[in-house]
C-alpha cells in the first residue's frame, strides 16, 4: 500500500497543518482545504492496466476509472501507451504526429510536453499515436530496456501534479507493456468474465515476477482485478467471478462491471460514460469501482 507523505492521523494531521507558516491555532482550516493540502502532497500512484489479452476491457476501465476519479477531484493523468491509441480517441482528443510518448522514449522532448488537457475537469493525457508501435522494437534494442518509460516519467511523478497516473496498455506483453510494469506501482488487470479468463493470470504474474526479479521495480504489485463484461444471463460469468474470488481472495474488487451496450457506444461518440450516459449501469460501475480504489490505495482523506 503505498504511504501518504502526511501523516492520516487527524492530531498528527493538525499538527502539519499547523506548522505551515502563517497558521496558528487560531486560524480555522476547513477540513476541505485539508484535504486539499494533503492531497496535493502526497505522491503520485501509477498503476498500469495490463494484459496480453486483447478485448477484455482495459482500454474502457482506464479511461472511465480515470474519469471516475477525475470526478472525485483527484488529479488524474492518463498515459496511452497503445498505438492504436483507443482510449485517446474515447476522450475525444484528435491524435497528432509527434503528440505521444514514442519522443521521449527514444531521447527525444519530455513526458511533461506531452501532456493534454481534456474535455473532463482534473483529467489529463498522454495521447498516442501510430508510431509508438515502433517504440516496440526500437526500446528492444537500447540498453536498459525495462528502464525506459519509467526513466521519462520519473519528472512527470516528482512534479507531484497529478495523485494518479493510470497507463493503459496495448493487447500484448511487448516492450510497452513490460516497461509499463517496470514504471507502475501497481498492476491492475481487466479480467473478462468468460471461459478460460483464468489461465491469462498465470502469464502476466510470471510478468510480475520477472519485473520483480530483474530488480527494476521491486516494489510492483497486483493492485487488484476489475472483472469486466459480466454478463447476468451467463452462469459462466457468476463461475468465473466465484473462481477468480476463490483463488485471489484479497484483490478482486466487489465492483463487477457488467456488459452493457452503452459502455462500448460511448468511445464511438469520443466520450467516457459519464459524459454519455451518466446514470446508466455502467456508469454508476465505474463510480463504484473509483470509490474502491481511492479506498483501497488510500488516495483521499475522505474516502
Ligand atoms: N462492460 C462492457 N460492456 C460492453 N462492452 C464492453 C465493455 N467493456 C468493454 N467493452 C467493449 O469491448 C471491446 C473491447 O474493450 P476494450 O476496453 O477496448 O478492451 P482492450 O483494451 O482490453 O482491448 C470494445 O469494443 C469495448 O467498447
Ligand atoms: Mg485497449
């Protein structure tokens, strides 16, 4: 669990407040500005959203968790790291030449002069383009290839601007993907509920461990798993929902989404689901799954 800069006890708490200058004990600090305050100090969490598997739901749950929190007033930014750059089309951002995170990789300008403001209040992005594809190949071949992307973040987390950083991955475990958990403090997995949902598990916690063991980020950790496209009709979805529970029991999270139309019509419309259709099952899901979240990596005083 990642650990505030702040302390979360509210004496201890006063006590930081207080010793900011120009506080004293006179001087009434609403419990909103506290939060702020703290908020604002407290250091960035990356979480990657990864998986080999294409179609299982990491693209939407990284852009509607991220607008999720977003909504919660928690500064959020939103890395697309998959060329074909689907969750920059569902915020409604027009892809440019040279708007990505493929410069920087390769020596070339700064993560920070990447970043775009969106239609979305406390949510910013790292668009894609076409060819981070061939950062693919091209980080294969460097020295310190796990290494890359979390070097080129590493001002973007100091800068402290935003608590979360959410990085939404291409379909495959390639050279994003592993820098991706090389950069990440924890993975999160977009598990569909259907046949065979499991055995993806295996291979992307050998992913973990290799991470691990390289020594490139030590810290990694399964975050948790966002089961994804339940669908209510199938005992197939309730089985593998039992299952995924009964083998991990601490990290699914209670919040199911379910498979709904209007979460797959709202990227088409450049739209996250709030903006969509803001009372729909899907959205009220992903609303859900954000309070876990922020609950579970302590993000907010409030939770
Ligand atoms: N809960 C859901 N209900 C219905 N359709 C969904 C849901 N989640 C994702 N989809 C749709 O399924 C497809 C794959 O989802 P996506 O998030 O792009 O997966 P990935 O990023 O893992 O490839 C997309 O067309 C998306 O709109
Ligand atoms: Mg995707």
């Amino acid at each position: 669990m990642p650990r505030p800069l702040v302390p979360t006890d509210p004496s201890l708490r006063s006590n930081v407040i207080l010793s900011l200058p120009g506080m004293d004990n006179a001087t009434r600090v609403p419990d909103s500005a506290v939060s702020t305050f703290l908020t604002l100090f407290m250091r960035t969490v990356t979480f990657t959203i990864a998986n080999q598997k294409g179609g299982v739901g990491k693209t939407t749950t990284a852009v509607n968790l991220a607008a999720a929190l977003a909504e919660k007033k928690i500064p959020t930014l939103l890395i697309d790291l998959d060329p074909q750059a689907n969750a920059t089309s569902a915020l409604g951002v027009e892809k440019k030449e040279g708007l990505s995170l493929y410069g920087p990789l390769r020596g070339e300008g700064k993560a920070g002069d990447m970043v775009v403001s969106t239609a979305y209040a406390n949510l910013e992005l790292i668009p894609s383009e076409e060819d981070l594809a061939a950062a693919e190949i091209e980080i294969a071949q460097s020295d310190n290839y796990l290494n890359k992307l979390r070097t080129v973040l590493q001002p973007l987390k100091d800068a402290g601007k935003h608590r979360v950083i959410i990085i939404d991955c291409p379909p495959s475990m390639g050279m994003l993907s592993m820098n991706s958990l090389a950069a990440a403090d924890f993975l999160l997995i977009a598990l569909q509920c259907e046949y065979l949902a499991l055995e993806g598990l295996g291979q992307i916690m050998r992913n973990v461990e290799r991470i691990r063991e390289a020594g490139v980020n030590r810290s990694l950790e399964l975050g948790g798993v966002v089961m994804t496209m339940f669908d209510i009709r199938t005992n197939l979805a309730r089985q593998v929902v039992e299952e995924v529970r009964k083998h991990l029991p601490e990290k699914p999270f209670d919040t199911v989404i379910p498979r709904t139309v209007r979460l797959s019509e709202a990227p088409s419309f450049g739209k996250t689901i709030f903006a969509y259709d803001p009372l729909s099952p899907g959205a009220t899901a992903y609303r859900n799954l954000a309070k876990e979240v922020i609950a579970r990596f302590k993000l907010k005083e409030s939770a």
